[in-house]
C-alpha cells in the first residue's frame, strides 16, 4: 500500500480518472458510441447513390452485359455506398459500357467521375464515383476476384427493385 492508500488520498492518476467520469453526463457517454444504424456520415442518405448506380447498372444491360449486380455496401464502407458489377464478352464491349456509362452520369445525372483504372487492359474497367463504384469485367477476371464474395456483407439490390431486368424486353 502507499502512504496516500493508507490515509485515504486518491492518487492524482485516480482523482483525474474519477472526476472525469463524474462529469460525464448519459448524453456525453452517448455520443462517444457509434450508432450502429446511423446516418450520420450520409446526412442525405444514399438515394442519389441508388439513382447513380440504378443508371449504371441500366446502361450495362442495355448494352447487354451480362450478370449485372448492385450491392449495397453503405453500411460497410464510408468511402462509398453503392457497387455495380457487369461481365462483358469482349474488349470492345466493355469500352463501351463504360463510355456509355460516362455519358448517362455526367450528362444526363450531372456527376463526375472522379476516376478510371484498367481501361486499356480492359479486363477490370473500374469507373469512381464516389459514392458508386462500378466494375466491369471479362468473364475470367471477375470470376477470380469474386469480388461479391468478398463483400459478402453488402446487401444485393435486385435488379427488380431499382426498376430493371437482367433480360429487356
């Protein structure tokens, strides 16, 4: 014991730990804690990412992609709220999907693509939105990077539900 044990003095490190927590109020305790179904990173929501990522994801079926998905990762991610993955056939399409895609976001959503990666390869096309990101792949590359898989977390957004069918009539 130390002599300030013995009289009943609480050591300066016990005084400063004791009187903080005492002037901790519920509220302030609170907010220290992250909410688990907050919004608070996305004040608006995420309904102008859903329109991004329904667009893109109609511009990749109509340019028949094939297995086109959406998933939702804001709950995952603070960085981004949306992926849209597509499979094309050859380079040629994926060039064009993702040309098409610049043009539905910038022109018609007024969005800017903050970036592109994987363009001339063409395996992996990854096209920045910020708040959506979509990849376009070639049937091998996407199949090896499973990248679904790896954000299994996320949740799908049938197609159905954003207004769209894998199959246009």
């Amino acid at each position: 014991m130390t002599e300030n044990q013995e009289k009943n003095i609480p050591d300066s490190d016990d005084t400063v730990a004791s009187s903080a927590s005492e002037s901790a109020t519920p509220a302030d305790q609170e907010d220290r804690s992250i909410p688990s179904n907050d919004r608070a990173i996305r004040p608006l929501g995420v309904g102008e990412a859903r329109k991004l990522a329904a667009a893109a994801a109609r511009v990749a079926i109509d340019n028949n992609g094939q297995d086109v998905a959406v998933l939702d990762v804001s709950a995952q991610s603070a960085e981004f709220d949306f992926f849209v993955f597509a499979t094309g056939t050859s380079r040629r399409q994926l060039h064009a999907i993702s040309e098409q895609i610049d043009d539905v976001l910038e022109k018609d959503l007024g969005d800017k693509r903050m970036g592109i990666e994987g363009y001339e390869e063409s395996r992996w096309i990854v096209l920045d939105y910020g708040s959506v990101v979509i990849h376009l792949f070639d049937d091998e590359t996407r199949e090896y990077y499973d990248l679904e898989s790896l954000w299994a977390d996320g949740t799908i957004v049938s197609l159905e539900e954003l207004g769209l069918s894998q199959n246009p009539s």
